[in-house]
C-alpha cells in the first residue's frame, strides 16, 4: 500500500498486511521528502545494457560467450609461450582485436540510444504536490506516496490511485494504447470519498493509508483498500491510472502514487531483454566444437608423427639440429609440437560477427441484445440489420441501453455492492453476480459503428506471407468482438472457412473439453474426406508435428484471455499448441502483454521454427523481445516497441519485403558467406598439414608469418564481404512474385551439417593439390639458368600465389549478382596481394629492417620463371573444374527453385529485346519484310525441347498456390506485371513458358 501526506509505503520487497488500525499523520511524522531515504524503488526506469564502467566487461563476456572468440583468446595465450610458438602473436590477435572491436561498436551505438530514450522518459517533467504547493519535478524522482497532478493529454507517470478529477463524480478519460493496443478512450473513476479533494490544501492534509496487493503484472486487475477517517474503502482497477495511459477529455485530474520504476504494471510486463541467437548462430557454435575436435586430432597425428622422427632420426642430426633448451627427450619435444601445431593450424577456426437513477449500459450486441426487455422488437430487428451491415464493411460496432433504478433498490443494490467490493474471499464472483443482476431488462437505445481502418497493404501482405508458407497469429488485448472483426478485414478470417472454433471457457476443464472437441471435429472432417488419419489423444512434444497438421479443411481458433491463462498450463499447453497449430488462423483476444510472450515461448519451445513478434505498443514489447526476431512498428502508440526491437519501421506491409526480400538476400549471403569462408580457410591451413610430413613433424609454416597475418584480413576477406553485403539470387521484384522462394531459409537448405561437410571436403581437396602439384613439379624442375629451382622460399611464394589465385575464383563463382564493389574488390584484393608481397622482398625493407625481411628479391625471382605460372595454372584449373562442372550439371539436372526463376527472367528478356525489335523492323520495313519477319523462328521450341535446362513439371510445382477467394485474383492482378502474378507464382511461369 502506499500512504499519503508522508505515509509509509507498501513494503516492495518483503510485503505484509499492515495493522488494522490506520496510521495518522501524527503517529508516523515523516514528510514526503524524508521518504525517499527508504528503500522503495524510484520511477526511473532503464531499458539499456551498460554504462561506461560495465561495458567493456559485459560486452566482453557476451563476445566470448560464441566459442571462436574464446578460442582465439586461448590460442593467444599459447602463442606468448615461446618454447611452443613458431608464429608472432600478431598474427592472432589483429584479426580477434579487430572482430571484438567492429563488435562493441555496433552494440555501444545500440546502446547510447537507448541510454537516450530512457534519459527522455526519466526527465519528463510532473507536477507533484509538496508542502501544498504543486512543484516541477523529473519523473525519475516520482516516489511511491506523492500525489501528482496530471493535465489533459499528459502521459501517465507511475501506476496512480486516481483522488478527483475536474470532470464531475471524480471521472476522468484515459487511452490505453500503450499498454492493451486499444486507442478508444476507457473512463476512471474516483472513489466518491476522495472525489471531492478538488483543493490543493485539502490534498496536502490527505493522510490516508492504502494497503494493496504486491507488484503484478496484470493489467485489468487491482485489489485495494483505502483506510481514511477511521473507515476503509475498497479500490479496484477502475480507480487507477497505470503508467503508459494517456489523460484523454479531461482538464485535470489529481492521484497517489502506488506503484513506481520498475513496480508499474506496465514495466512488469515489458520482460527482460535476452541476447537473441540465431540458429546459424547455434550451429556455428557447434560447428566450431567440431572444428577444434578436427583440429586437435591432426595436432595429435603431427605430434606423435614428431616425437617418432626425433627418436628416430631426429638424434642423429643433434649436432645441427639441436633440441630448444627445456627439451630432453622426443616425447616431450612431441608435446610441445602438439600445440605449435594448434596455433599453426588455428585458421581451421573461423571468428564470428444521479441525476432518477437510470443505468446506461454499452458493450456488444452478442451480449447487450440478450438483456433488452422484450418489447419494441422491431427496433431490436432494425438495429441488428445495421449491426450486421456495419460488421461486413469491418467497422467497430457498440449497442447502448439504458434501464431506470427506483431509488429504493438501487441504495439497497450499492449497499450490497460495497460489501462485496469489500469481501476478502470471491469478491471478482460477488461483483459479476451483482452487476448481472442489474443488467437485465433494459431499453435499447441505438447502436454506433466507428471506422477501425487497417493500414494500407495489410491483407496483401497477410496474403503473401501465406503463400510463403509463414503461419500467422494475432495476439491483441482488443476484445473478442473487435479481434474477430480485426481478422475478417485483414482476410485472416474468411467466409470459406471450414469452422472458426471459440474457446471462452472459465475453468481448466471448460477450456480443455473446448480444445479436445475442436480436435475431433477436424479428425472427423478429416476422415470423412478419405484421408485415413489415426489420432492420438497423448502426443508427446517430439512428434508436435503431427497428423493434425495435415488436415483436411480450413479452420480458425479464437481464444478469450482468461481461456489463454488456463490453455497455458503446463498440463494444458501441449494440447493448446497442436489444436492452434492445426487452423490456418489463430486469434488470441484480451490477452496480457505477459500472454503474448508466453505463447511465443511456448511455440519456441515446442516447435522446430523461428518466431518474430511485430507490435506498435508497450503491450508488445514482452513478446517482441522473446521472440526470435522482434519487429517494431513506429506509430501512434510510442516508441517503446521500437526501442526493444531487432528491426523497426512504420507500416506493416513492409513486412513481406523484410522477410521475402531482405530476409532470404540475408540468408542467402550469410550462408554462401559461411561457405566460403569455411573453405578457404581449409584449403589455406591444411597445406600445412600436409608440410608437416615433409618438414620432420617441426611446425614449420609453408608461408611466411606475414601472410598468414594478411591472409584473412586483407587478401580474402573484401571479397567476401562484398558478397555478403550485396549478393543476390533473383532480383527483388522475383523475390516479391514467387513467396515460395523463402521456404529454402525456413529450411535450412543452404547451410547445414551436410552443407559444412561439402565445404570442408572441398576445402581439403583444394590443400592437396595446392601442395603436391607444386610440390611434385618443384621436386625436379629447373630455372632459366638450369639451376635447381626448389627452395624453401620459392616454393613458399608458388603455394600463397596459387592459394589467392584459386580462392579469388572461388569468391567469383559464388557471386551470383556482381556490382563495381564486388570487381574492385576481388581485382583488388589480388593487386594487393602482389603489391605486399614484392615489397616485402625488396631492398629498401631489406635495409630497413634486416632481420624481418630477409630473402630479398625471391618474389621477383620466383615469378619471373615461366615453369612457376604453368603451376600456378595447372593448380588453379585443376581446383576449379570441378567445382564448375558439378555446378553445371547441377543447373542442367536438378536447378533449383531459384535456378528456374533466373532462367524464365532471361526468357523474358530475350522476348522483350525480340518484341522491340520487331516493332523497329516493322516500322522501318515495307508491309512484305515485316510479314516475313514476324514468321521467324522464335524462342518455344527451343525452351520447350529442355535442350538448355529440362523445366521439368517437378521443379515448376513450387511455384503452385492453393486455391484462392476472388480477392487474392485482385491481389494478382495489382501485384502482376508482363503477364506475371504476385500472388501466384504458376501464372507467370506458365504464360511465359507456353510460348
């Protein structure tokens, strides 16, 4: 509870009931100032992740939660022992220091905006009353206890008992869009006691004492008692302003402070931010444990290769090969070779980025119509004929009422009002008896619609994402009536629909026969149609996906919110999750912002699929963040959900574009990135595997440290980078008209264990001819002069010369959409690399520094031999062909959904450039000519034959829709261009391919 006038506060931490006898202001003296040295919470909230002390340690610890980072950190450590180290610890810690740094970057700039925002919220300016006298304070010095003033259209500082109001009887207007997404007004009321504190001087003498429940987050809940002048007085929800309300039609209005900071119902439900994952982010991270499980299974080999050749032969040359000092026997030297090899090997490893008393009575006409008294049903006819009317064009609809209360039984009702509201034991079962006492009999007055306009391009968007095989719940706090009304504009709701299932049971067992007859219903529809299903009552959470997925029909669900709180029951969720995964469309209405995160959790945690949450309000804000990827829509709700979000922007259409384009090019380029650089970096590190069995098992390097310094950093990593910031399969127009693009992604068809595998053996292969065929052609060629052509160095500059070479085709091969940046990158990429190595070999680095750069001028000596470039070609053809004729016999075989996408878009523009032509032709040429010229062979036979790629029935099949309602023809329509459709993909491919 909370007490004015310099009141003691509800104990936030360890709550009890107070005394039963009121404190005064004289027994407990302290002024509304000296509070604030108690420990209650302030109003000032704070959604950021660090400060300028934490961040460097807590960004730290969340970087080196992806295993990579940890890795190179240990790797780091190794190479500052010298007695295993045969490389510079540069050569770890650039690359790492540089990853770790372009990260904290990016999070600290996240950060200082949400630093910003909250210093925005925390300094908002309110009025509270101090000493009698209204003073301007910061809303982050607000404390439980302080009675503030609020004006019209001032957001709502802290969860508020309301005391009066300027509006008569203690009314007063509030929107609650922030907190439940409803942008239509709700009234608020003080109690009467307290209504006629309309004086600053008599608020400043208030001294009651308010005893309440403890912090929660339930939004349409508030149990209270008010204890003022030796009575009590009981407080609902209907007497409070919570935090994030907006005062709407009222000119002022006074409240207590009850709940303040983090304590408000509203900071309640926001949820605590999570460090989201994505699932490639998983599976690197296992990928990587694997790695270095490969990686210390070749250090083992080498080392045990090392400690044989130096018990062997390694004794024998002692005099000239001594052991390092601390070196006394071939088991220890292969112990220490063990993790020489570790670091040399590392780049396996990639690093991550009152007035008569009458009643007037408003609510919906399912509940109003059945409580009018039965006369007058013409007007009861009338008025349902508009009420379906105003429905079909989607508008919000009301029905009033009113009913005239003699005086004596409407005292002899309040009394027994205020005795319930009192009760301590079923007070919410005394109230609702008692109003439904009330509200029977009553005159129907007329009714209202109001106009709930969607924004523009929801139902298409709806639509596509459909297509994309992407399931769609709405979870809103509006009411079931309004929500259903939501779903049938927005075509989630069809007229077509098999059934729409309502599930608006009040107990466990009420909710859990509506979910099981909902279940035999779609069984028995099911089998009716032939399909032979075989259901199980028990299904456990590994087989989810079950025969209920399969059927038959199309079925809706809608579930109030008191059912959800049931559904969500660890006994009940299971059954919950396979009937709502079974209806094409589910709508969850009155649902808590704490609700909405929990049936995103719940999908999470059952279901093999990424979630994301798109909101506009601080009711979404919970469940954006438990999502997968949350979304923030920037209107006329705040910024809250945009601030907790992944991704924001300001109309929901943009949604089919962030999924079906930016999404896949996302995906696409983070797989090929993946790819890449997996490869590359096997093909680089395993050469010096392979050395190993030449060198003694020593850890000697094939290349010099400088290049395997500059080896991911700057030779390799532009390209690549290029790729993954503009890469693309389809344009996006082809994106948008084929929504079955998108299903490789939900997938996980382009990188996956048996993807990483390929990568690795590609990799592993391109390292065995980039050593040996150098190796075996060395082993007995001759330079110009006829001297021995094989050196250490030589062969060193032929290896890293044919590595940049083949991976820099590789990159070229991958690219799949080329810009300037992806040619000035690659060309570039190779210029750097030949510029860094010629003057690392020459005289004036030599003069310089002597003891780094050594082997003057072998670069130019080594290049300058015909038989070294006939290497490198060889290596380079060699790794290639293959990998180009795979490709291609892929393409002519098996193409893919994409493959046939491009291929229909070439099609399409050898027939325009053909059209145009003719119509040049045929303007320039006589009447004959172009009569002989339209009778030229076109381009049918030729697709039609499959000669250049067989389009074969299968790999059109993809492009398919379900069968659609007229409004999804007018979607095609409008979407269509060049006799294609957006909504469905087939009608394109077939009028371009039936030429």
């Amino acid at each position: 509870g909370a007490m004015a006038g310099g009141g003691c506060p509800w104990w936030p931490r360890c709550w009890a009931p107070w005394p039963a006898r009121p404190f005064t202001s004289s027994s407990w003296p302290f002024t509304t100032r000296r509070r604030r040295a108690r420990p209650w919470p302030s109003n000032c909230i704070k959604t950021s992740k660090y400060n300028v002390v934490t961040f460097l340690p807590v960004n730290l610890f969340e970087q080196f939660q992806e295993v990579a980072n940890t890795y190179f950190l240990f790797l780091l450590i190794l190479q500052l022992i010298p007695q295993i180290s045969s490389l510079s610890w540069f050569t770890t810690i650039v690359p790492l220091v540089l990853v770790l740094t372009i990260t904290a970057v990016k999070d600290a700039t996240d950060d200082y905006f949400r630093h910003k925002s909250d210093n925005q919220v925390n300094n908002r300016q309110s009025q509270v009353l101090l000493g009698g006298v209204l003073r301007q304070e910061q809303w982050m010095n607000v404390r439980v206890g302080d009675i503030i003033k609020l004006e019209n259209n001032q957001f709502v500082a802290a969860d508020l008992l309301l005391l009066c109001s300027s509006e008569p009887h203690g009314l007063c207007y509030v929107e609650t869009a922030e907190l439940d997404g409803e942008t239509n007004t709700k009234v608020r009321q003080a109690i009467p006691v307290t209504s006629e504190l309309g004086d600053t001087s008599e608020l400043a003498r208030f001294d009651g004492e308010v005893i309440c429940e403890p912090p929660n987050n339930k939004l349409d809940k508030f149990g209270g008692t008010l204890y003022w002048r030796e009575s009590k007085y009981p407080l609902s929800n209907q007497n409070m302003l919570l935090r994030g309300c907006v005062l709407r039609n009222t000119e002022w209005c006074f409240g207590l402070v009850i709940f303040a900071g983090p304590d408000t119902k509203l900071m309640q439900n926001s949820g605590r931010t999570k460090f989201k994952r994505t699932s490639i982010d998983r599976l690197m991270n296992t990928l990587v444990l694997w790695i270095f499980g490969f990686l210390v299974c070749m250090g083992v080999i080498l080392a045990i290769g090392n400690a044989i050749w130096e018990h062997e032969v390694g004794v024998c040359f002692q005099i000239y090969l001594p052991w390092d000092e601390g070196v006394h026997s071939a088991f220890f030297s292969g112990f220490l070779s063990f993790w020489s090899y570790i670091i040399i090997l590392n780049t396996v490893v990639p690093i991550s980025l009152y007035g008569k008393i009458r009643l007037y009575c408003k609510g919906a006409d399912t509940i109003l119509l059945e409580r009018l008294r039965p006369a007058n049903q013409d007007l009861t006819n009338v008025t349902a004929d508009h009420l379906n009317e105003y429905a079909g064009e989607g508008l919000r609809t009301l029905v009033l009422a009113c009913k005239d209360l003699e005086e004596s039984y409407y005292e002899d009702w309040a009394e027994r009002l205020r005795r319930a509201s009192g009760a301590a034991e079923a007070r919410d079962d005394r109230l609702a008896r008692l109003y439904d006492e009330v509200e029977h009999d009553m005159t129907l007055l007329g009714a209202t619609a109001i106009e709930d306009k969607l924004q523009q391009g929801v139902p298409e968007t709806i639509a596509i994402l459909t297509l994309a095989n992407i399931k769609i719940w709405v979870l809103t706090g509006d009411k079931q009536e309004t929500a259903v009304n939501i779903g049938y504009s927005c075509k989630m709701l069809t007229d077509d629909m098999t059934e729409v299932f309502v599930v608006t049971g009040h107990t466990v067992l009420e909710v859990r026969e509506e979910l099981r007859k909902a279940r035999e219903k779609m069984m028995d529809a099911s089998r009716s149609m032939g399909n032979g299903f075989s259901y199980q009552e028990k299904l456990s959470s590994s087989k989810l996906t079950s025969v209920l997925e399969a059927i038959a029909g199309e079925y809706a669900l809608v579930i109030n919110g008191h059912s959800l709180a049931h559904a969500l029951e660890a006994d009940m969720e299971v059954e919950f999750l396979e009937t709502a995964c079974a209806c094409k469309a589910v709508i969850c209405c009155r649902v808590t912002p704490l609700q909405k995160a929990q049936v995103v959790e719940l999908v999470k945690k059952y279901k093999k699929a990424v979630t994301l949450a798109i909101g506009d309000g601080a009711n979404d804000v919970s469940m954006i963040k438990t999502a997968h990827i949350g979304v923030g829509i920037s209107g006329q709700e705040g910024i809250q959900a945009v601030l907790a979000s992944d991704y924001s922007f300001s109309q929901f259409k943009f949604l089919q574009r962030l999924l079906l384009v930016h999404g896949r090019w996302s995906y696409l380029r983070m797989c090929k990135f993946l790819c890449y650089f997996f490869y590359k970096n096997f093909a680089f590190t395993m050469v010096h595997f392979w050395f190993g069995f030449f060198c003694g098992f020593s850890a000697q390097t094939v290349y010099d440290q400088y290049f395997i310094t500059l080896y991911n950093i700057v030779y390799t990593s532009l390209p690549v980078l290029a790729m993954g910031v503009f890469d693309q399969d389809v344009p996006e127009q082809r994106s948008m008209e084929y929504p079955k693009l998108y299903e490789p992604g939900q997938l996980n068809l382009l990188f996956n264990k048996r993807e990483f595998f390929i990568c690795i053996a590609q990799g592993i292969y391109t390292s065995v001819l980039m050593f040996f065929i150098p190796y075996g052609v060395f082993a007995d060629a001759t330079r110009d002069d006829g001297a021995q052509l094989a050196d250490y160095q030589s062969f060193a500059v032929t290896v890293a010369t044919s590595l940049v070479i083949v991976v820099s085709v590789q990159i070229g091969l991958d690219t799949g959409f080329w810009t300037a940046i992806n040619h000035f990158f690659i060309w570039g990429s190779l210029a750097a690399y030949f510029a860094i190595l010629f003057a690392m070999h020459s005289d004036g680095l030599f003069q310089m520094f002597p003891n780094q750069f050594r082997f003057v001028g072998n670069a130019q000596n080594t290049l300058a031999q015909p038989a070294v470039w006939l290497t490198i070609a060889l290596t380079t053809v060699v790794c290639i062909m293959p990998v180009v004729a795979f490709r291609f016999l892929k393409l002519d075989l098996k193409p893919e959904l994409s493959d046939t996408v491009r291929y229909t878009q070439l099609v399409r523009k050898k027939q325009k450039a053909q059209h145009r032509c003719m119509r040049r032709v045929g303007r320039a040429g006589s009447r004959r000519s172009g009569y002989a010229f339209s009778h030229q062979e076109g381009f049918g036979e030729l697709i039609m034959s499959g000669k250049n790629m067989r389009l074969s029935s299968l790999a059109l099949s993809g492009f398919a829709a379900r069968p659609s309602a007229g409004w999804i023809e007018t979607l095609r329509k409008k979407k269509g261009g060049e006799g294609s459709a957006a909504g469905s993909p087939s009608g394109g491919a077939d009028r371009t391919l039936k030429v």
